[in-house]
C-alpha cells in the first residue's frame, strides 16, 4: 500500500471551522482560541457557505504586526489569503504532499464537488505516516516525488513539535 492509494478523504478533518468574510480579525482569532485550530476557512455568507479563502495563525500574525488598530476592524475578506488552494475528495495522500511542496502550503482544503469537505494539513499526513510505519518507506524511497532534504526538515518539524508539548 502506498500513498498514492490512501484517499484524502480518509485523512481530512471535516469539521471545519469557518468565518464568514465580513467579520474582522478578531471574531477570526477567537474562532482559532476557542476550538485550538492555526486556520480558519472564509465563507461568502452562512447560507451558502462557500469557501473563498484561508486565514491562518501565520496570517493574523502578519496582520497585527503591520496594521494599527483600527485595521484590525476591516472585513477578512481584505487580509485573507485566497484564492484557495484545494483538492478534490477523491484526490489520494499523495496529491495533497505534491501539492503542498509544490505551492509551499502546510493546508488544503478539500472539495466536495464545489462544497467544503474538509481539510487537510501536514499534521494530518505525518500523523498518518507515524502510525503506519510501513508507508515511510515509500516517502524515504529515492522515486518519492519530494527531495529528501526537504522531507527530513518537515518530519523534523512534525517530531519536535509534537514530542515537544506532549
């Protein structure tokens, strides 16, 4: 079994927690508290709910550190990053690795047909790597489609960071 053959839908998280884009960093931070998330998906409105970009932690801190405080009261349709990068439901593990290497993105969102399905992030993918051993052979294989050094500093990251605060 390779990576290639696991669905992404097997992996995503699908309860995503979503804004509507005319609320304001602030609602966005306390979404990102309350439910300890580093994203939060932007809606058009909530009765469509139609994904039309990311905030991230990443983001929020870009935007405190450059706006003054009246900024930080702007709708997060301004300061969200989009468009989205997503994948489809029927995309595998493996699309979603190339995909976020290629576009340099610890995220995707994840389609079903044109509705929010789900995410996915790189936390998601090591998660499953560390609990199926038997698929790192095939991410440490001299074929895999990412270089290795960039593997090492990912894994390296994941490691760390979740050895680290448990």
């Amino acid at each position: 079994m390779g990576l290639e053959s696991i669905s992404i839908s097997d992996v995503i998280t699908k309860d995503v927690k979503v804004i509507d884009q005319e609320q304001n960093i602030f609602d966005t931070s306390k979404v990102m508290i309350d439910n300890n998330i580093g994203s939060v998906v932007v809606i058009d409105n909530n009765d469509s709910k139609n994904p039309v970009g990311i905030i991230t932690e990443r983001d929020i801190v870009r935007i405190v550190s450059t706006f003054s405080l009246s900024d930080l009261q702007v709708p997060i349709r301004k300061l969200m990053s989009y468009p989205l990068i997503t994948l489809s439901k029927n995309a595998s593990v493996l699309d979603a690795m190339k995909l976020m290497y290629e576009r340099k993105i610890r995220r995707v969102i994840i389609l079903d047909d044109n509705t929010l399905g789900g995410i996915v992030t790189e936390h998601d993918i090591f998660k499953l790597l560390m609990n199926n051993k038997e698929l790192i052979t095939t991410v440490i294989a001299s074929d895999f489609p990412i270089p290795q050094e960039d593997l090492y500093e990912d894994f390296s990251r994941f490691w760390f960071s979740n050895s680290y605060y448990k």
